[in-house]
C-alpha cells in the first residue's frame, strides 16, 4: 500500500486564514512550532504537511488527531508512536506539500524544477550519475538533475539519514525497465516511483513496494473545512 497525498500551498494573502483554520487539524506541538516560525510560508508549510498526514491516518487507518502521536528518530525522521505498520513521510517545495503513506517504511521527496547545478553534482553526486549529466544538455540535462537530486533525497529520507550520509555513497540509475538504487555493485531491493504531482517538479518515492503509488490531489478548501 502506497498512497499519496499532496497539496497546492494557498497565496500569500490566505496565510493567516489558513494557519488559524489548521490549527484544529494539528497537534499542540507542530503548532506551537509554526507560530515561532518568523516566515509565514514556512510555517504554513510546517502546518500543511501535519495536516496531511492527520488526513492519511483518518482515511486509511481510522486514527483522529489526539489517537496517535508523532516522534522523531535519532536523525530526526518522523514516524508514528507505538503503531506498528504504519509509515509516513512529508516533503515540500515551491507550490507543494507531499506526504506519502504506507505499511511499510517509505521516503519521498520533492523538487521544484529550476536549472542544473552542475557544481553540486560534481562536488556531491557519484562519477556515473555526473557522466550521464554530462551527455546531455539542456531542458534534458534540467530534468535529468532534479531526477537525480529527488530519488536520492527520497532514498536518503527512506533510510532515516537525511544528508548525514554523502549523496555519492551510492548510484541511481535510470532505464527503460525502471530505477535501480545501487551501492557499490550491490542492488539494493528497493523500489522507486516517480510521483506526477506537477511536471515543473521532480517527486519520487522509496519503498519495499513494487507498486505504484495512488496519488491524491487534496485542496486547501478541503483541509480548511
């Protein structure tokens, strides 16, 4: 099971509408947190990615807010207290805020789309991935980064390290019969998908599932109500 949920964030002039509507929608600790955010976007962010995970555990577990308690791990990864087979991860870039949820361990993550930043990938990515960036050029060497840049961010997030762990200590490849993760000639037994939120962003996941994910478009109108 691998559901996805994602979210448009509302204009500038709906902020305090928003953020004052979310606060039933959220716990007591995320919401103290935003309100000391000085960046209203960031907050509302912080805010809309709790919102959605709170709507994942009522819709496919039956669990409300106040049921349930969301903890951090050593490296700071969020997970579910004392609930087994129940995993969720959020990310957020430019417009969006994704959460994905699963019953199995699972990152995801999003990037808005912008151009390639060769100097990061040869100071940060493995010699392959740098070699086939190279071979292109263009809106395909644009793509191709992002792609790049946001299976490995949903691998690292899958595995709880976030970027404690180099981006080049392990390989992606892309082919025609899907994304293989490696490390070193190993093949890891790891799925990723790529998440059609928006063709101006990159947003994959990584799972131990071998299925597509549904994707869910939610509105602000939605989660305000």
């Amino acid at each position: 099971m691998i559901k996805i949920l994602f979210i448009r964030v509302p204009s500038d002039e709906m902020y305090d509408e928003v953020f004052t509507s979310l606060q039933k929608k959220v716990s007591a600790e995320c919401f103290d947190e935003a309100r000391g955010f000085r960046h209203k976007g960031v907050a509302i962010r912080r805010m809309l990615g709790e919102t959605l995970v709170g709507l994942a555990l009522e819709r496919y577990w039956g669990l409300l807010l106040g049921n349930y308690r969301i903890a951090r791990g050593k490296k700071g990864k969020p997970f579910i207290a004392d609930k087994e087979n129940i995993f969720f991860n959020i990310s957020h870039s430019g417009d969006y805020v994704v959460c994905a949820v699963s019953d199995r361990e699972i990152g995801v993550d999003i990037e808005k789309r912008a151009k390639a930043r060769m100097e990061v990938a040869g100071r940060f990515f493995h010699k392959q991935e740098v070699q086939a960036l190279k071979a292109v050029s263009g809106d395909e060497l644009n793509k191709l980064f992002y792609d790049y840049w946001s299976v490995k961010e949903s691998f690292l997030k899958y595995i709880g390290t976030g970027l404690t762990r180099p981006l080049n200590s392990f390989l992606v490849q892309f082919s025609t019969g899907g994304i293989n993760l490696y490390e070193g000639e190993k093949k890891l037994s790891l799925y990723v998908h790529p998440c059609p939120v928006d063709s101006g962003y990159a947003c994959y996941i990584c799972s131990e599932c071998d299925e597509e994910p549904e994707m869910y478009d939610v509105t602000i109108q939605e989660v305000m109500s």
